[in-house]
C-alpha cells in the first residue's frame, strides 16, 4: 500500500501515535488564507495533514505541534498559525 507523501508511516495506526496530549502548541489553519501549494502536507513529519487544494484539514489527535507546517507556509500566504495549548 502506498504510503503518503511526507511520512514513514500513515497516522493512526496505532493509538500510541496519538500526540494531542502532550502537545504545547497546536496549528491553526485559515484556508482562507491558503492557496493549495501542498507544501505543508509534504513537510509535515506526522502525515496528519489531509484533504486537497486549499480545503486541508489537521488531524490534532496526531499533530506533535513541532509548527514546521507554520514555518514552511509560504509568505504570501501565512495561513498556519500557532497557538498555546490551554491546559
Ligand atoms: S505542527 Fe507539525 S505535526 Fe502538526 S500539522 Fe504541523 S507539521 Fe504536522
Ligand atoms: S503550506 Fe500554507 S498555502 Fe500551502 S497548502 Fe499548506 S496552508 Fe495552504
């Protein structure tokens, strides 16, 4: 089975892959904002990025919040953002 682009291994596979609960910051994105260049499901190290053009979706159960995804957003678009997890 081919594996997503991005990843060693397909999110979910196993419930100790769920990182939600330690995480101390979680991404935010505004797809409005987003123009579908994919670059974040690429880098993203989880594969926890899904969907397609500019209506991705983050799966938070298995986002370990390391912000590359916000990092690697291009410029001229910013539509990752990170914030503090309340807890
Ligand atoms: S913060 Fe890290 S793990 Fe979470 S979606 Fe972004 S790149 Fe993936
Ligand atoms: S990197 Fe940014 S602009 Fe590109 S698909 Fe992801 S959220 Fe959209």
């Amino acid at each position: 089975m081919p594996l997503g682009i991005g990843c060693t291994a397909k999110p979910g596979k196993s419930r100790n892959n769920k990182t939600g609960s330690w995480r101390v910051y979680y991404p935010v994105m505004d797809n409005a904002k987003c123009t579908g260049c994919g670059t974040c499901q690429l880098i993203c190290p989880e594969g926890c990025i899904t969907g397609s053009g500019k209506t991705l979706q983050i799966d938070l159960d298995f986002c370990k919040g390391c912000g590359l995804c916000a990092e690697e957003c291009p410029d001229k678009a910013k539509a990752i953002s990170m914030h503090l997890e309340d807890k």
